[in-house]
C-alpha cells in the first residue's frame, strides 16, 4: 500500500466521525411531531427568529456529507487508476 492509501483512509475514518457526531446532537425529529399532537407552547414569532442551532447543526451536517462523498468518489478513482 502507498502512503495515499493511508491518508485518504485516515480522512475518511476522521470525517466518518465527525458525521457520526453532528448527527447525534441534532435533535430528533419525533419531537416536532409531538409537539403538534399534543399542542406547542411555542408560538410562530419564536420559531421564526434567525438561524437556530438546530438549521446550523443540519447545515453542517449538509456540506460534511458532501465532503465525505466526494472523498470517497476522490479516493475510489485513485486507488482505481493508480
């Protein structure tokens, strides 16, 4: 194995991680759902307001999930061709 293979694997394993934890501390999405059927006490002005964490949390998730794809694409075609 060349020295490519290792770095390509140990991005991979380090970014695998980080998606693993930025979708962990998102919350999940029963909790809206409860929120309708048993009634919210938040009102539409206080949902509205900004960008909450949560919006920062999924774009975040987002763009690394688009980083990890073209990763793997990146690296299937060097170990590939090379």
């Amino acid at each position: 194995m060349l020295w490519y293979h290792y770095v390509f694997g140990a991005v991979l394993i380090v970014a695998s991680i980080i998606i693993t934890v930025v979708v962990l501390m998102q919350e999940g999405r029963s909790s809206n759902l409860s929120g309708v059927i048993g009634g919210s006490s938040e009102s539409y002005g206080s949902k509205s307001k900004g960008m909450t964490n949560e919006k920062k949390l999924e774009r975040v998730t987002k763009w690394f999930i688009a980083f990890f794809f073209v990763l793997v694409l990146a690296a299937f075609l060097v170990f590939l061709f090379v």
